[in-house]
C-alpha cells in the first residue's frame, strides 16, 4: 500500500521527519485528545465532553456525556483514524476550532427524538491556555504515561438537550473549562508484563481543579502515592488582563500592562468524605501566596459524574478510549447512577464534581476531579 503525504503536511508543524500521518514514538500507547466541562451553576446537569486519536491502533473517538440528578445521557462513537487530522469528528460528534486558544464549537448531533442528547455549543475561552506539569508514570520500571497538558477556562453559549428537556447555556450562568493533552497514556489490551505485575502501586490519590472567577482562574493539581509521596503538583493563579487583582489584591504587572501569573505554592486539599467512603462532599484547598500569605479556597461540591461511566475512562466494562469498535460505531444509553448494576466497578474510578469555589469572599464555580485507591498515608483512609 502506498501511503500519500495527508493535508496536515502542507503545513509547517513538522517535528520530526516523518509525515503529519504518523507519531515519533511507535508505542501503541500514543494519543493526543481533548475534554470539556460545562455545566450550570446551580448544579442542575454537568456535561462532559471529549474526542481523542490513536494513531498507532488507527483508532479515533468520541463521547459526550450529560448528567441531570441521577440520570447519566451518554453518546459514544467510534471509527477508523482517517487521513485528515484537522476534521475533529467522529459519528456525530465533531469540534470545530473556530479560532485556536479563543473560540471552538462543540456539537453532538440528537438521534432524532426528544429524549435523545444532543449539543451545540460555542465555547469562548476568557484566560489564556496555560500548561500543566509535565506527567510522567511507570509500571514497574516501563514508561507507561508521559503527558503534555494544557488547560483553559471561560464561556459557553449554546443549547443542550437531553431526556425532553432544553437547557439554554450561557456564560453567566454556566462555566465551561478545557483540557488538551497528548503523549503516550495506557490503552486497554496490551499487558505491562510479569514484572510490573508484580510492582502494582499500593494506592493513588489525586486532585484536579481547573476554578473560574470573575477576573482570575485557579488550576491546581496533585497526585500523590500510597506513601503520601507527592509526584504530581500545581497551583496557579492566571489572570484575565492587567486589570485583574491576584490572591491578594495586588501582583506584578509586566511591560505590556499583564499581570504575571502567580504561583500558589504546595497545595494541601483537606477533603470530607460521606462516611465510611471515598465519596467527597466538600473540600478546602489551602495555597500560599508570593507573599507567603495563607489563601483559602473553599469548595462546595454540586454534583459528580463518573469517568467511567459513560465517558470511557477505565474501569469501565463497556467501552474504554482507543479500542477498536468496528467502523461506523455509535452508541447511545442512559445509566441510572443509583442501579449498581450500571455502575459495576466504573463508581470506583476517578469522579468529576461541579463545584462552587469561595476565595475571599467571591464566588467561582471549577471541577473538583477527585480519585483515591488503596493506601493514602498522607491523606488517611476515611
């Protein structure tokens, strides 16, 4: 078979000497995919959105996921990696870029009946697209995760649908954060070998929050090990514009009147459980600022949704990202979030909370992605 150079070519991005077609790495593992949150500031239904590409398993994916109380609207679709990596769509679900870093469309197609989901959104983006630290895992000693990220807040304006109901999205109403992210993460179907077998981590802990305010963002991260060893860890505060005030009331501006952004130091994340779980109800995020002055983030949670479930994230038993379904494939369903039966194991893995942030005395509304296995030292097993 012959393989012709792909549109992407024509472009200048080129890192290393290969065709747009194929990745440097020849690991399986290789990605590169993308997810939204957007939800309503009441609490009243949190939608999850992504799509990813596999190049090395020919794959490319979709989902979108939307729940309201207890009920979860999922829309999964699957196919063939096709030649042209600027058209993000797969089934019905698609992403346009309208402008890179500012403006992009998310749509999900309805099946035609009331109740069926469907989505038609226009994020605008109200901070600048900052990294997150670079993401490094092994499995005994093979490198199993090494990730590039960055991510973004701002505002959605736009329609969902889902089980006969309309909700009319707008930004003052609704929040709506982003992550990309690329590099090599672990797909189902290939097994780490004996040795790491033998190497199984003895706990995981870990903490996301992306939280919008009015004129600052906060993003903070941590991922600690059974030891309470912390091997992942951010806090950042970006501002809007130069007339933006950080943690404080105050920050330095640079030349072109910008604010810098602001580290927040060694973030600790008091959370509190619903007895006898790992189920979180609340949390207080403690940060320090330049000044070494404490700062205090508040966190109301409003609402999780499941990775696993629906949104293919593992352990999920019906679909996970980067596993080849056939072409064409497409599947829609409702999960009932309090039948264990459409759980399973997925109620176990990492969780996604709307959330209402309080940082002196102004309200902001982020994700509260939270997920804690095993033995946490640091943290203490509820």
């Amino acid at each position: 078979m012959t393989l012709r150079p792909v549109p992407l070519d024509e472009y200048p991005v080129h890192q290393v000497p290969l065709s747009m077609r194929h990745v440097a790495t020849g690991d399986r593992n290789a990605y590169d995919r993308c997810i939204f949150h957007v939800f309503d500031h009441s609490g009243r239904a949190l939608l999850i959105a992504g799509l990813g590409v596999y190049p090395n398993t020919g794959v490319i994916d979709a989902y979108a996921t939307l729940k309201v109380g207890d009920t979860l609207h999922a829309v999964r679709a699957s196919d063939a990696l096709g030649e042209d990596r600027m058209k993000l769509q797969v089934g019905p679900i698609r992403i346009e870029v309208v402008e890179p870093l500012q403006t992009l469309r998310l749509v999900c197609e309805g099946d035609g009946t009331p109740d069926g989901l469907a989505v038609d959104l226009t994020w605008q983006s109200e901070f600048p697209a900052v990294w997150e630290p670079h993401h490094v895992g092994r499995t005994g000693d093979r490198l199993t995760l090494e990730g590039r990220r960055f991510v973004q807040a701002g505002g959605a304006t736009g329609v969902i649908r889902a089980g006969g109901v309309e909700y009319r999205v707008t930004p003052e109403e609704w929040t709506g954060t982003r992550d990309r992210s690329w590099g090599v993460r672990p797909i189902p179907g290939e097994q780490p070998g004996r040795a790491a077998e033998e190497q199984r981590p003895e706990g995981f802990h870990w903490v996301w929050c992306p939280i919008r305010f009015r004129d600052r963002f906060v993003m903070v991260i941590l991922q600690e090990d059974a030891d309470g060893y912390r091997t992942l860890n951010e806090a950042l505060l970006v501002h809007a514009d130069g007339t933006g005030r950080d943690a404080t009331g105050h920050g330095e501006a640079r030349h072109d009147g910008t604010r810098r952004d602001e580290q927040l130091g060694w973030p600790h994340v008091d959370i509190r459980y619903r007895s006898g779980t790992r189920v979180p109800e609340g949390a207080v995020l403690h940060l320090t600022d330049s000044a070494r002055k404490p700062v205090e983030i508040r966190a109301e949670l409003l609402g999780g949704s499941p990775l696993a479930v629906g949104a293919g994230y593992p352990p999920a038993a019906d679909w996970q990202h980067g596993t080849w379904q056939g072409r064409g494939w497409v599947d829609r369903r409702s999960y009932d979030l309090t039948d264990p039966n459409d759980l399973g194991l997925a109620a176990y893995g990492v969780t996604d909370h709307a959330a209402r942030f309080t940082l002196d005395g102004e309200t902001g509304h982020g994700i509260f992605e939270h997920g804690s296995f095993g033995r946490h030292d640091r943290g203490g097993t509820p």
